[in-house]
C-alpha cells in the first residue's frame, strides 16, 4: 500500500471553490502518478476549520471516484494555520515512488514538492557528490542526471576511436555522429552510447583521466550543457559534476561543495575498485586524483570551484548517511 499526499486552496468557503480545487487537485495526482480510479483504495480529506459549505470527499465522489471508500474530517483550529486548505490522503494499490501534490495557496507547506527545483552538486573526485546526489534525488522523488557519465561516454567513445583526448578538432568531427543516449530503468539511469548501455565501461579509471581532457574542450561543454539545461528546465532534478553551480545551472535553487582530504578521496576509490575486483595501486590512484584536481581546477573553461553561494560540505569525516542529511537539513532551511 502507498500513500500519496496532496493539498490545496480555495480563495473563498463556497461549495463551487471546494468543487472545482478538489477535481483540479485529484486529476493533477493522478497525471503525475499515472493512476487509474481502480486503483485508489480510499480517499481521506481534511480541511481546516473555516471550510463548511461542502464536504471535499463529496466533491471527489461527483468527479469520478464511486469505486473507493472516502471520509472527511475538519481539523482543529490552530494559530497561523493556513486558511482555507483542503488536504488529502490516497491509499493506493500499485508499486510506485509516489508524486505527492500541492497546488494554489498550499505550494507554501512543501516548496520543494510542489513546484520545480534543481539541486547542484559539485566536487572533486572522490568527494562523494555522486552518491549523495543519488540518495538526495530518491529521497525528494526527483530525478538524478548523471552528467558526468555523459562526458565520460563521449571520453570512451573517443579512446574507442583511437583519437587523442586532446585533439579537439577530431572530437568535434566525431561527436557529430555519435548517438548519445540517457535512459531511466526502475529509478536507474542507464548511459546509451551508439545503441549499447555503457553504464559499467564508463566507470574504467582510463575513461576517467580521459573524460577530465575531453570535457575541457568548450564544443564538447557546450553541446552537452545544452542537454543538461533542457532537461533540468523541464523537472526537478539534482546533478552533480564540477561547474554544475557555476556553470551548467547558476541559477539552482540549491547548491552544494562536498570536499575532502586527497587520501580520504584516495581510499573511497581504492576500495571502489576493489569491491569491483579491479587491482590498483593506492599511491598510483592518489597521485590521478591530484593530478586531476589540478586539471579541472587550471582549465581555462568553466574549472572546478565552489559558487559563491553554494554550501560546503567537507565530507573527509562524515558518513554519506551524515552528508544526506546535511544537505536535506539545508533545503529545508532555505524553504
């Protein structure tokens, strides 16, 4: 059983008000979890105490749905409650990461539910952006663009070929054929290159240094930031990479530096790859990520550093469970 949430407003304590905000509401959190009537097991409504010409769970039985159980309720009166509001509950049948609702007046209890936000999150390797950008986007039911494997699969692509990371001209010559693709599975994004997932190959530490020289080509940037942008202008979404805050998205709404020590950064890796089955040398793999830290901080285009107003997080002694939570604590600060 999953419950889906939603509340609205009405400018005034009329029965065609709580008519016309309930159907609005109802048909909004069906579109958004692609519901179908069958499938709500019962419908629960509250409403604060200055609603009284109509009962909302009526309203919802006139717009269609005879097939479950619904019940009404009036809350008590509370100092700087939020007038006129009608909430509810959805007690459904189907397995879903539920899209909880909130319209007019009510976008106000739940900002970072009821209207669109993105989250940019950057960092050097081995920070732990990636993850936390993960368990962020689950955790507010967003979704999580992965724009760093977008580079790291032009990167692949390239080394395929044969071509010299940093003989931009051929890239570009390249890139006009190649077919880029980002697929969402169960949650999960997939990175399509010419057809085939590339998902695992993408994450070879030689695809790594690769896809630090072929991102600092400005019309390689350029012709995935584009990508990037459309996507994020359209939905809520977290991304994490090392421009996203200063670059890709100047303007999110949240912002976030994770850090940490190079040997903290060194070990996270270490034991990545060997959880993977991947031998490496630890002192080798310490001086890659220096070296790269120097690369993405020296690039002429858009180089790694923290936005003025991004949050830093230096996670060299937290948990990821402890960094997810600072974060979320932030969000709901600013909120």
């Amino acid at each position: 059983m999953v419950v889906i949430r939603g509340a609205t407003t009405i400018p005034c304590d009329t029965k065609e008000e709580i008519q016309k905000a309930v159907s609005e509401l109802l048909e909004q959190i069906e579109s958004r979890n692609a519901l179908k009537r069958d499938e709500v097991v019962s419908l629960v409504f509250s409403s604060t105490c200055d609603i009284h010409s109509y009962y909302p769970a009526k309203a919802a039985r006139e717009t269609g749905f005879i097939s479950c159980s619904l019940f009404s309720a009036q809350e008590p009166e509370i100092d700087g409650a939020l007038p006129l509001c009608i909430r509810c509950m959805l007690f459904v049948e189907k397995n879903l990461a539920p899209s909880h609702v909130y319209l007019r007046g009510a976008k106000v209890l739940r900002k970072d539910l009821a209207g669109k936000f993105n989250v940019a999150i950057d960092g050097p390797a081995g920070s732990g952006k990636s993850t936390v950008a993960k368990r962020i986007a689950k955790d507010y039911n967003i979704l999580y663009l992965d724009t760093g494997a977008m580079y790291r699969a032009c990167a692949l692509k390239v080394l395929e070929m044969g071509i010299d990371p940093t003989d931009e001209a051929a890239i570009v010559a390249l890139m006009r054929d190649v077919k880029l693709d980002v697929v969402y599975e169960n949650g999960i994004q997939k990175t399509m290159l010419d057809g085939k997932d590339v998902s695992e190959e993408i994450r070879q530490n030689p695809v790594s240094m690769a896809s630090s020289s072929v991102s600092k080509h400005m019309s390689v940037r350029m012709h995935l930031v584009e990508k990037q942008r459309e996507i994020a202008g359209k939905m809520s979404c977290v991304l994490d990479g090392r421009d996203i805050g200063t670059f890709v998205l100047p303007d999110a709404d949240f912002k976030f530096y994770l850090t940490a020590s190079p040997d903290v950064r060194a070990k996270r890796r270490f034991d990545e790859l060997k959880a993977k089955g991947t031998e490496v040398d630890f002192g080798r793999l310490k001086e890659e990520i220096v070296h790269r830290d120097e690369q993405d901080m020296n690039r002429d285009f858009a180089p790694l550093k923290r936005a003025e107003d991004a949050v830093l997080i230096d996670t060299s002694d937290m948990t990821i469970d402890e960094v997810v939570a600072a974060i979320e604590r932030s969000m709901q600060e600013k909120i």
